[in-house]
C-alpha cells in the first residue's frame, strides 16, 4: 500500500513539475533602458475679459531617461514604466544683462507688462517631468493587439525674473513663479505589427486615447511697485490625449534588442473653470503638444 502511494506522489510530482517547466517556458520577461530628448510645447490662457492673457507659454527640448519592463504570459502582457524628464536653464546664473529683449511676440512678458509688472524684460525656466504609467494588454493571433492601463504624470515649471537694476529696487529678491501640474487617468489603445519579412526587424505603430483629469497649480511671487505679493490659483479640469506612436525593434545579439521609438501626444481645452481657492470662475485655454524621441536597449529573458 504505502509502495502504491509512493509512486502515485512520485507520479503526480512530476506532472506537476513537468506543466510547471511548460508554462515557465512560456513566460518571458523583457527589461528595457531608453533615453532620448522630448520636445515640450505648452500653453495656458485666461480668455475671462475679452483679451486673450497668455499666463505660460513654453517650448523646451528636454533630455528623456526611462526604466520600464514587459511580462508576458501567451496572449496577455503587463508593461510598466516611469520616465524622467528635464531642461535646463536658458539663463543659469540668473543675471538680468543675460536675457533676451522684450517684445511684442512674447505673450507671457505682455501680460505682466499690462498689469504694471516691469521688473523684468523676458523669462526663462526650468522644467521637470515625471511619467509612471502600467498598461494591460493582448497580443491576438493576428498583427494587431489592445491595451489599458493607468498613468500618473507630474510636470514643474519654475521661472525666476530677475530684476531690472535700473528699477533701484536695492537687493530685494527676484520674482518667482512655480507652476505644478497633475495629469492622470486611464487610457486606452491599440497596435499593430507591421509584416515585414526579415526576422531580425520589427516596426510596431500604436495610437491611444487618455481619459486624464489635470490639476494646475500657480504659485507667483511678483512685484507690483516695489513690495513682493503672492498671486496663486488652482484649476481642475477633464482632457482627453490623443497619441501616436511607432516603435522600431532590430534584434541585435541573441537575446539583445534595440529599439527606436517616436511618440507624439496632443490635447486642448477651452471651458469657463472655477478656480480652488476663492470659487471665481475663469475662461480658460490651454494646448499641450509633445513629441518624444528614443533610443534604447531591452534584454529578452
């Protein structure tokens, strides 16, 4: 009897390793590193009393690093990422002789100018962004597959207006304007593998919609005369992204990869919003167009 169970344990073990082996074998996991540039195009506007008032407007070329990572399992894949994105300073050192002249075709500068601001002649800033999104997917027997997933975006523009000398303001502190905003939600997407006959090549084009709801925060410490005052306003508002993208794979090594990647993204909105702290409602504007470049390697496990 106990012979009889043995080999019955013996028997029903290696079942199980053996289908455990099977779908191990079926389990690939993909690790990648990308870096690149990503081209910024951002702007937000108060239409609220007749004359478009532009509050920012910036263009940037950023440098681009990203960590991400592929599991798949038959038909169904898992892809995580986050992506760190930032600019530097068009005026480092901060003196006012370094910067540009105004003029008329700067919205930013004309708006202050109007409101009595005149401690400065243009502006310059900083810009970080943040990128964390984790998508679900199916691979169908055909080229094409669907996704889903989640992203959490947080982007920082920091600007300092240094002071104009001839103003004989002493050494009181340049005027500052940090701007955070909050984009995240879900999205969805398809792509499509194009045949290509050459193993060793593969180009993937993929386009996506994102629900995203977007949080603006404006945090300005300026001069109106001589005496700093601080100007802050929130806004919330609901954005759909619309985005394209191709992905080329060249399979270098044995299990080495490179991948070149484009992606644009695009979104826009014009709607009367309330702002957070004091309920007044604003007529507001803003346009983001981005376009990100990529160059980089993953390892298929």
């Amino acid at each position: 009897m106990l012979s009889v169970l043995k080999t019955r344990f013996i028997i029903v073990s290696a079942i199980v390793i053996s289908h455990t082996s099977v779908i191990a074998q079926e389990i690939a996991f993909t690790p990648r590193v990308e870096a690149g540039l990503l081209f910024l195009n951002s702007q937000f506007s108060d239409k609220s009393y007749g004359e478009e008032k532009t509050w920012f407007d910036v263009s940037k070329a950023m440098a681009i690093v990203q960590f991400g990572g592929k599991l798949q399992f038959r038909g169904f894949y898992v892809d995580a990422s986050l992506q760190d994105s930032r600019s530097g300073s068009d005026n480092p050192n901060n003196d006012y002789d370094d910067r540009e002249p105004a003029n008329d075709t700067d919205p930013n500068n004309q708006f202050l100018l109007d409101d009595g601001v005149n401690s400065y002649v243009n502006q310059t800033a900083d810009i970080e962004r943040s990128d964390y999104s984790i998508q679900f997917g199916y691979q169908f027997p055909s080229l094409i597959s669907v996704f889903m997933g989640y992203k959490f975006q947080e982007t920082d523009i920091n600007e300092t207006l240094p002071l104009n000398p001839e103003l004989g303001l002493g050494d009181r502190a340049d005027d500052t304007w940090d701007i955070n905003i909050v984009s995240q939600g879900l999205f969805v997407g398809v792509k499509y593998q194009l045949p290509i006959a050459s193993e060793r090549h593969a180009l993937e084009l993929n386009t996506s919609l994102g629900f995203f709801e977007n949080t603006y925060e404006h945090d300005y410490l300026g001069s109106f005369g001589e005496t700093q005052i601080p100007f802050d306003f929130d806004f919330e508002t609901n954005i759909i992204d619309f985005g394209v993208g191709a992905v080329y794979t060249h399979k270098w090594k044995e299990n080495l990869d490179i991948n070149v990647s484009g992606q644009l993204n695009y979104f826009s909105f014009d709607e009367l919003l309330t702002e957070q702290n004091t309920g007044a409602e604003f007529d507001i504007a803003a346009e983001e167009l981005n376009f990100q470049l990529t160059v980089g390697l993953q390892y298929r496990f």
